[in-house]
C-alpha cells in the first residue's frame, strides 16, 4: 500500500507545517512501505494529484495534511475509487469534520496513531458535481465566508477582524434572500436566512447546528433558517450555533432527506466545506457510502 501525504503550505497561515512536515519524514522513514509528500501550489492541485495517483489502482491511503479545504479536495480526488482511502492528518485553523469523530479526535493529530488506522465507508454530498464530506450551505453563513478574504486583505485588517468585518458587511447588505426550495415533496418559496445541509457536526470552527448528524448514518440532516429581523439575527444564529433548533421551531425547521434544490433570481453562495461556488441553482443530493475515511483505532481501556 501507497501513502500519499497532500500538504497545503499555507493552511492554518502555515503555523504547523513545519513541525508536520517533520513529523512525517520521521515516521515514515521508519516505516516499510512506499509514500510520498506532495505540497499543493493552488486551487485543485490536492485533486489532480489524488486522481492522478489512484490511476495505478493499487491500495492507496490519502492524508490531507492542511484544513478542511484541504481534506474536501482529496475528498473530490477519491470518490467513486474503492480502492483509495483518505484522512485528515489536521494544519488547519477549524479543522471541523474530525469533530465528527469526538472519541479519538485528538489522535487524528498524531501520525502513528493514523497509521494504525481502521476504514469506514462515509457519505458525500454531491453538489452539482462538487462533493463535499462536511456541511454545505446556502444564506448568511456562506455570504460571510465567501467574503473573509476580501476584506482580510484590506489595510488593518486580518484574521478574526476579517471575518467580523464580513458579517457586518453583509448584515448591512441584508440578512435574508428569496429561495425556492423543493425537499421532501414540497416547493417553499420564501425569504430565507440560512439553509445548510449537514453530512458531519461542525463547521466554521464554532458552528454545529446539527449536533447528532453522522457522516456514515446513510441521511442528510438539513435546517432552514427563516428570514428574522437584523436585532433577532444574532440570538436565532447563536441557537443554530449551537445546535439548539429545536428550541425556536417557528424560526428554523429540521428535515432529514436526501436531497434538496434551492433556486433564486439572483446569484448566490453556496459553501461546500467551506470552498465557495456561486450560482442561480443548486442541488444537494446525498451519496451513501460514496468515500473510504480512515480514523485512528479506538483505544480500549480497562
């Protein structure tokens, strides 16, 4: 079996790549089985190189050594082939769909420990040919996203004050948009906030919406945010936040189904594991079973 190491140089502001590209010399010299370290120079790069390496067909384990864009390009590299399987050896900022994985998410860390690894098949969500493994989106949340560059760039501004400078731009900009959704048999044609389609439990690092939602459960748990008030915005986004929909059913409906299509007049943005696309028309369809994952082993103790 091949190990493919995928590292992004500059995922988390490049804070832990040193000390990850060391930690994978140093193991895999030890180890007796082929590999190499691949580091990425732009956008789809991670996906030409897993394609393009799981064109031999031999047994192949991909780590996604960076953030969750990172993990979701080897994703995209590796549906659909059986004998490729992928993992998150974590760099990123958020690091956000081995929060899925609560009992051994910390040695998702620790490269040993993944290389005593055991697979399971997990869902994706197909977005018009785009797959995401964690949570996609539509509204607010993605708007915000998709803009934290544009303004991390400006003079004074980076980081965290990016993404405070995003939300109170597009607060000003409005907190709703007109979508026609067709899920689970009904069309519903209103001012939406938010609607997100969850595969995993958490996504821009503090977000988890659907607490209970499994990326191997073979189900897409999906919210939709209705449009609410510029003053009531933040109290019904810290319900969301954190997993408390339930709590405001007037506010925020829950669906389980395995696909959903949001159309509107005007472009919008879509966040697919926090990578944005834009366009008038998306759908979400869930594929089960559709990548291999592979996680540490659990512990046993006792």
């Amino acid at each position: 079996m091949k190990h493919l190491f995928i590292l992004n140089p500059i995922a988390g502001g490049g804070r832990r790549i040193p000390e990850v590209r060391a930690e994978i010399v140093r193991v895999m010299a030890a180890q007796g089985e082929p590999w190499e370290l691949h580091e990425t120079t732009g956008i789809g790069d991670a996906t030409g190189k897993v394609k393009a390496a799981a064109a031999s067909g031999e047994p192949l384990r991909v780590y996604a050594c960076g953030g969750d864009g990172t993990l979701n390009e080897c994703v995209n590299g590796a549906v659909g082939a059986s004998h490729v399987a992928v993992t998150h050896f974590p760099a990123g900022t958020g690091n956000d769909f081995i929060k899925s994985f609560p009992a051994n998410k910390e040695d998702f860390f620790n490269l040993e420990r993944l290389l005593d690894a055991e697979e399971l098949l997990v869902d994706v969500i197909d977005v018009g040919g785009r797959y995401g493994i964690n949570i996609c989106s539509v509204g607010f949340d993605a708007r915000v996203g998709g803009d934290v560059h544009k303004y991390s760039k400006l003079p004074l501004i980076g980081g965290k004050l990016g993404y405070v400078a995003s939300v109170f731009a597009n607060l000003a900009k409005g907190i709703a948009q007109r979508f026609e959704l067709e899920i689970g048999g009904e069309r519903i044609e209103r001012d939406f906030t938010m609607i997100c389609a969850c595969n995993g439990k958490s996504y821009g690092g503090v977000f988890t919406p659907v607490p209970e939602a499994e990326p191997d459960d073979g189900r897409m748990d999906i919210l939709v945010v209705k449009k609410t008030s510029r003053i009531g915005v933040l109290g019904v986004i810290n319900k969301y936040k954190a997993g408390q929909y339930r709590d405001i059913p007037n506010l925020i409906t829950y669906f389980q189904e395995n696909c959903m299509t949001a159309r509107a007049d005007k472009e919008f943005v879509i966040n697919v594991d926090g990578e944005i696309l834009r366009r008038r028309e998306v759908t979400f369809r869930l594929l089960p079973r559709a990548v291999k994952f592979f996680r540490p082993r659990k512990v046993c103790v006792g």
